[in-house]
C-alpha cells in the first residue's frame, strides 16, 4: 500500500447541513466547539494525517474503530477503554483484539488537552478522525455533528453483537435495523471495506469444505477462490497472511463494489450483498455511480454517527481510562 501525503488531500466536499438530528438522545452540532476549542478539528486532522503517513494502515484501521465503537453502546468511545482486573473491555473482546491505531487517537486527545483542557470528548475524535481518514483517502467529506460524550461501560462481552463477516442478508439487515439504519445505510457503510485487509480466519471457511456439495462457496469466483487458498491453505500456520477487502485497498472508492459483482467479495456477508434481492440493486447502483456512493456514505456516516448519543455522561482527559 501507498504511503500518505498531502497531496492525496484531494477531498470530495459533500456538506451535509445537518446542524442537528433528530430521535437521537443528545442535539448533536456543527458548530459544537467553534468557541470553545476552535482548533479541534484542525489539530485532530493533522495528527491523522501525520500518522496516516507514517504507517498507511491507519486510515482503515481509525475507520473501524470507529464502527466497532457505535455499534456497541453506541458512540460513546468505549471501544477504547483498557480493561481492569475486575472488567475485560471491548477492545479485548474476540472481534476486536485486532483493532490498532489507539495510539492515533491517544495523540490526538494529549494535543487536545494542551490546547483547550476538559473540552474535547473522545467520542469526538474518533467520529471526527473516520471522516478525516476517508476524505484523505480520496474518499467524501462531509461536516461531522459534534457534541458526544464518553461514556463509562465497555464490555467484552458485548462485542459478540458486531456483524460478523459470516453473516446473511436478513441478519445483516436485522444488526443495522437495532441501530436505526436502514437497508441502503447497511450496503454503504459496508463499502468502508474498501479501506482494509482481513486475516484468512475471517473467511477461510469459504475456502475448504464449505458445504457438504461445495468444497468452495459457490458464490466466489473460482479463480478468486483459488489465489486465497494459496494465501490460506489448511491448515495456516502463517497468523499474518490475508486478504485486502478491496484491489486497490489504499484508495476510498467504489471497486469493493464492482468486486462483488465478479464473485470476488472476500468475506460471505459482503458477497452476500450482491445475491439479496434486497440489497443487490444498491450494490449494482454504487458500482455504477461511485459519486452516488459517496453521497449516500456520508450521510450514513452521520446516522451512524448519532447512535446512541450520550448527553450526560463525561468528558475523558485519557480516552483509555
């Protein structure tokens, strides 16, 4: 993958004049913190971008984080609390031990602190650094609402309610419908996979004794299937080999789609997409207008985005903690 620079700042603007949403818990806004730390999302941009540079699978891994994040208790940062002796937090939990670049955002919250203390939530950051990371990427820039607070719980037991990459179409449906999201918001937030890599224990099970007719999942392209058998034979003794999510993994752009119209969806719940009645027409249409793409992933990152919005809970000085 392509290592950062500024030139790659080419953002597709698309402003969402959101200044507030409604039937989420706490009025989320624009211009939460034009006043008391007008900076903030100029410091929380630049140390993306810099760590972007530095390691160029920061950009999939912050976007990640960041779903993981509201699709547990909402986003509220408790993806990034540490566990305790007495409490195994959700970035412990199975789906999640290997989510990185906390340190991203730990970078982001010091600089914070320094310029405008007890103001900043985590939550925050992490909502702001996924749309810095898409926008850098060459994908869309939208404003991001502000106004979240931390909250206190995080579990690891709670993670067994992420989508799973083995997951249908009508389960897929039913995890994004709990969170208020809808059927075009669940085809294109899964088009954030065209940032990413997954190891081979996340679809391997494709790959060898599918069923008891297929030895391969039907649904993949046979030479698609054959490259990542060679990349995950069974058994693998090699825990890093894998698969990027998309052919051209370092750009924010619409080929996860266009992949999953020539059977080469890597995990089952994406190929999945394109065999629904359901979802296979808005799979079709983003492959086809990745403009069109780009809009609807804005607006959906900002419905994601107002996912259990906590209005009373605090405002961490360590995001860990």
């Amino acid at each position: 993958m392509a290592g950062f620079s500024p030139r790659k700042l080419s953002f597709s603007i698309i402003f969402l004049g959101l200044m507030t949403v409604l039937g989420s818990q706490a009025a989320l806004d624009v211009h939460y913190y034009d006043r008391t730390c007008p900076e903030a999302e100029k410091i929380i941009r630049y140390t993306v971008l810099n760590a972007s540079m530095h390691d160029a699978k920061v950009p999939a891994r912050i976007l990640r984080m960041f779903f993981h994040d509201c699709f547990i208790r909402g986003c509220d940062a408790s993806v990034l609390l540490d566990s305790t002796p007495q409490n195994q937090a959700e970035k412990d939990g199975p789906p999640n031990i290997s989510l990185r670049a906390f340190y991203v955002i730990d970078d982001a919250k010091t600089k914070l602190e320094s310029a405008c203390p007890k103001t900043v939530s985590c939550a925050d950051i992490v909502a702001i650094a996924a749309r810095d990371v898409v926008a850098m990427s060459g994908g869309p820039f939208w404003n991001v609402l502000k106004g979240r607070k931390d909250g206190r719980i995080s579990k690891a037991s709670e993670t067994i309610n992420l989508p799973a990459p083995t997951f249908n179409v009508s389960t897929l449906i039913q995890s994004f419908t709990k969170r208020g999201l809808g059927v075009k918001d669940l085809v294109a937030l899964s088009g954030g996979h065209t940032l990413g890599f997954s190891h081979c224990s996340s679809f391997q099970a494709r790959l060898h004794n599918f069923s008891s007719v297929h030895d391969i999942d039907p649904t993949m392209n046979p030479e698609f299937a054959e490259t990542l058998k060679k990349k995950c034979p069974k058994p693998n003794k090699n825990g890093n080999a894998g698969q990027f999510l998309d052919s051209t993994a370092s750009t924010f752009d619409n080929n996860y789609y266009k992949q999953l119209l020539a059977g080469k969806g890597v995990f089952g719940s994406d190929q999945a997409l394109y065999g629904d009645y359901r979802t296979k027409w808005i799979v079709e249409s983003f492959a086809n207008d990745q403009s069109l793409f780009f809009k609807e992933f804005a607006t959906s990152m900002v419905k994601l985005g107002n996912v259990g919005v906590m209005e009373n809970g605090e405002v961490r000085l360590n995001c860990r903690v």
